[in-house]
C-alpha cells in the first residue's frame, strides 16, 4: 500500500472553511500545535463547539500546545481556561492571527463575520512560520505574573515611545485628568505652561488639589508671560507649589507615583502642545517612575535650598546695609550737631561779640541746613523704596531750572574757593520738559554739589541741548562735567546704589536719589570718566549726564 502526502497548496478558507480548518489543525497535529491571537481570538475560537472539544482532544492525545494571546481583564477567564490545555504566554498589542502545527499553517485570521483566513501546506511556508512563533514565544512573557496582576488590579508595565503626536496629546490630559494623591510637574519654558493651560491641564491639577486635596509641585520658568496663570493657580488652589525653575528642553509629568510622561520639545515657541513636542517617552514602570521623581525632587529641594540661601544672602545684604546707613547717619547727625551745640551755648553765655555773633548764626544755619537736607533724603530713599514717591508734574523749562541751580551754587563756589569756577552753557533752545520742578532741581543740585566736592580747582560747565536717542526719539540731554578727582573704579558699576561714596563726607543717597527721580520721569542718568577723551590729552574728572523725554512741541 501506498501513502499519498496531500497536495501543497495555498488557499483563502471563508466562514465555516475556517471554523473546520481550525479544527483540522488540532485533530491533524502530530507531536505539537501553535497558536498566536491578540486580545479578541480566544473568546472567538473557544466560542466554536467544534473548535473546543478539537483542543480537548488534542490534550488528551499527548498534543503540546502553545498559545500567545494579549491577555486583559475582558478575556481573562478565557486565558485561564487556555492554561488547562497547554502553556500560555502574553504578548502586549499582539496582532497576528494564526494557528500552525507541523504540517499545516492558517493565518491572517479575521474575526469579524464572515470570517476568512489563508491556509497552506507549503513546506517552506510552514517553516518560516514556526519561526516567527519561536521568536514571538521567546519574546512574550508567562501568562501567570500577567493574570495575577490583573486580578490584584495592577497595570502592566509599559515603556512606550511616541511619535503620534494626537496619540501624545491624549495621555497628557488624560493623566491629568486622572491626578489622585500627587502630581510632579516639569515645565521646560514659560510657554509650555500656556499651552498646558490651553488643553486644561491646569485646571485639571488645580481641580485634584482644591477636590482631592492632592499633593501638587510644579517647576516652571516664570515671566510676565504666565504670571495671569500662576496668579489663577495661587487663587484658586494655594497648596499647589508653583518655583521658578531653568528653561531646559524637556519636560516631566509624574502622577500618583505610578505614571510618567517626559517630553522632548521641538518646537519650544509653538503656541499648540502637538506642534511643540518632538516626542514623548510614556511609562509606568516601576523603576522608571521612581528614577523620575527622584529626579523631579532633587530639582525642588536644591531650588528650596537656593531660595533660602538667596533670602539669607539677601538678608545679610540688607543688615550690612542698615549697618552702613547706621554709622554714616550717625557721621553725618553728629558732625552739624556739635557746631550748632557748642555755639548755641555761647550764644546763651552772651560773651560774643557782633561780628563774632553772626558768624554764629551763619554756622548755626548752615548745619541746621544740613540736617534738614539729610532728613529729605532719607524721607527720599523711604519714598523711593516704597514706591510712593509722588511727582508734580507741569511745564518746565530746564534751562530757568539749571540757571537757578548754578546761580545758588555760584556765590557759594566764589567765596570758598577762588581757584574754581561753575559755567552754564545755555544753548539756543528753550527746552521745555513735563515734570516736577522741585524733583528736577534736586537731581540736577545733587551733581552739581557732587562735582563740587571732588574738584579743587579749574572748572565744572554744566550743558543742556537736544539729541535723538536710540530709537530716533527726542531728549533733553544735561550733561556736568569737571575736572576733579575722578569716579573710583572700584565703585563705577555701582555709583547710583544707597551708600555708595568714597568720600569723607555725604551719605552717598544723592546720585541714588537722582536716579530714582530721573526714572521716574522716563529718562535716564548715568557717569563716566574723561580719561584720554580728546586724541594726545589725558583729562581728569568725570561728566554726568541725563536725559529726559522730549516731543516736538517742547523744544521752542
């Protein structure tokens, strides 16, 4: 007798075709059968009577069976009902449909009605698909751990690459939307938080914290640009702890110590979630959300550490400058106090003579003089720290307000030192400038006297014209200039800080002031010295300038 091998063929099986070929393969398996389905085919294949007892048969022949399912919380009785027959293995978005055994092969296994599948015999066919179950075997994992962590309601561990960006967009809200006890949130730039704003992230997280009393941490560059929703997140939900963090470009969205997204962004500018990212890293492994965290913490306490040193810093910048104002007040009270004593003393002796008694009272006015201006400049400073200083504005013109000043400050010059002379340049224009006349003459009377101090000898011009600034825009430009000692290099940078001075006398409020008053007007004030201005001549001292706003209508 001769045993005839059917004919190799390859043909398409549908509806019932497919039900009894499935059928055939179990009955018809010598030593083994594979089976390979995502998470629908076990409930498809086992719905089949014919199907079932084929598998039971097979077990009891001896047959060894193997099958690769997804395997879920929907099919998982299915699954366990599967291990009776054979080993079961989890593979995670399994597609491929199809069932072999020594001989035969059937696949590309559809479920949906009618069903249809490719079956073929071809030696070469049969092979190659045994080696595709070995690979897919080798890579799945043991059904057991995967049902027992679905019955104990834990998720399966994921690490998940994304490049659809719609796909990315939907986990991001998705876990917000999903915020419990925690959420960790790092922001890479200001931006990233309007556009996580725009999706509803935001009020997500302020939601799980005013509702569920969840912790929540958020690390974001802060500017004008998301300060309205910072001050939101403050009103609406103050436990949230928003510090202000680098701009890097990536971003971290841990949740309930379980989940996390990184973002890598590609567009940091884009205005859309989806047109930023580049893609997103998704995961809840274990391991992975823990490295996470510990991460997102060590940016928050050295960003906690670092405020509390700045504040320390900050702190101990403050007391160094009570302390400085301290002694340079106490200075500056005792040295006109004294005269005003000691001679007040005399004049009550009655033992002075007339012309020694109003020089007396020339001495006695001048520091009485003296005090009062220090009190207005440490009211000034109190005013300018406070933002309350108050300006008077009107139609001023500058030069009747620097005209005033030198004329003041002539007499004074001619009299104690014969060597120096005060000049005002006038020009041709009228400048005429809105502002506070009192407050314009103080600034330009602070470094009219600050020239004054430092220059023993030779000439201090004081100048006014009109220039175009940067931007094309008119300004009043006034400018001191002496041939004194000099600004110190070492205080340049800081010359219109509180306290800055070099000198034995002052309490180095005045150019501090000045500049406050200057600002405070729209202008600007600044110093530099003369050193090798003009080519083969090394000049001395320095020249202060500032400007003030000009438009057309008040340069006459």
């Amino acid at each position: 007798m001769i045993l005839r091998r059917p004919s190799q063929k390859i043909e398409v099986f549908h509806s019932a075709q497919v039900v009894n070929a499935i059928s055939d393969l179990f009955s018809g398996a010598d030593d083994k059968i594979d089976i390979c389905g995502n998470s629908k085919f076990p409930s498809k294949i086992f719905s089949f009577e014919s199907v079932k007892k084929s598998t039971l048969v097979a077990k009891n022949r001896g047959t060894r069976q193997r099958y690769i399912f997804e395997i879920t919380k929907d099919n998982i009785n299915y699954c366990k009902a599967t291990m009776n027959l054979g080993d079961l293995h989890h593979m995670e978005e399994a597609e491929a449909n199809f069932i072999l055994n020594e001989n035969a092969f059937l696949g590309s296994i559809t479920l949906s009605e009618p069903e249809q599948a490719i079956y073929s015999n071809l030696g070469q066919i049969v092979e190659q698909q045994h080696s595709i179950f070995e690979a897919l075997w080798n890579k799945s994992l043991p059904a057991e751990d995967i049902i027992n962590e679905i019955e104990a309601g834990v998720e399966p561990e994921v690490l998940e690459l994304i490049s659809d960006r719609n796909k990315a967009t939907e986990i991001y809200v998705d876990l917000a939307r999903s915020v419990e006890k925690e959420a960790l949130f790092l922001l890479a730039d200001s931006k990233a938080m309007l556009r996580a704003d725009k999706l509803g992230v935001i009020d997500y997280l302020i939601r799980a914290s005013s509702e569920k009393g969840a912790t929540i941490k958020i690390v974001c560059p802060l500017d004008k640009e998301n300060s309205e929703i910072v001050k939101r997140i403050s009103a609406k939900a103050p436990n949230i702890g928003v510090q202000n963090g680098g701009s890097s470009h990536s971003g971290l969205f841990i949740v309930d110590n379980a989940k996390f997204l990184r973002f890598e962004l590609k567009e940091p500018k884009a205005e859309e979630f989806s047109d930023a990212i580049g893609f997103i890293v998704y995961s809840n492994s274990r391991v992975s959300v823990n490295s996470s965290k510990s991460f997102f913490e060590l940016l928050w306490n050295e960003h906690i550490q670092y405020e509390r040193l700045k504040e320390y810093e900050q702190q101990k910048e403050i007391d160094k400058m009570k302390n400085e104002f301290i002694n340079v007040a106490a200075h500056e009270l005792r040295t006109p106090i004294q005269p005003i004593l000691g001679l007040s003393q005399l004049l009550r002796s009655k033992t002075l003579k007339d012309d020694q008694l109003d020089q007396s009272l020339d001495i006695i006015i001048r520091n009485a003089n003296r005090l009062q201006h220090l009190a207005n400049s440490i009211l000034d400073v109190t005013r300018i720290e406070s933002y309350s200083l108050k300006l008077e504005k009107e139609q001023v013109n500058l030069n009747d307000v620097i005209r005033g000043v030198v004329q003041d400050y002539k007499a004074q010059v001619e009299k104690n030192n014969t060597n120096l002379k005060l000049e005002y340049e006038a020009g041709k224009n009228v400048i005429i400038v809105e502002g506070d006349k009192n407050r314009l003459t103080q600034v330009v009377s602070n470094l009219v006297s600050n020239s004054i101090k430092f220059t023993r000898e030779g000439v201090i011009s004081i100048n006014i014209e009109v220039k175009q600034d940067e931007h094309g825009r008119n300004t009043a430009l006034v400018s001191v200039r002496d041939n004194g000692s000099g600004i110190d290099p070492e205080i340049l940078p800081k010359l219109f800080s509180r306290f800055v001075s070099k000198s034995f006398a002052g309490t180095g409020l005045g150019l501090f002031i000045a500049k406050s008053i200057v600002e405070a007007h729209g202008g600007k004030i600044w110093a530099r010295n003369n050193n090798n201005n003009k080519i083969g001549i090394d000049e001395k001292g320095s020249t202060f300038y500032f400007s003030l706003p000009l438009n057309q209508q008040q340069v006459l």
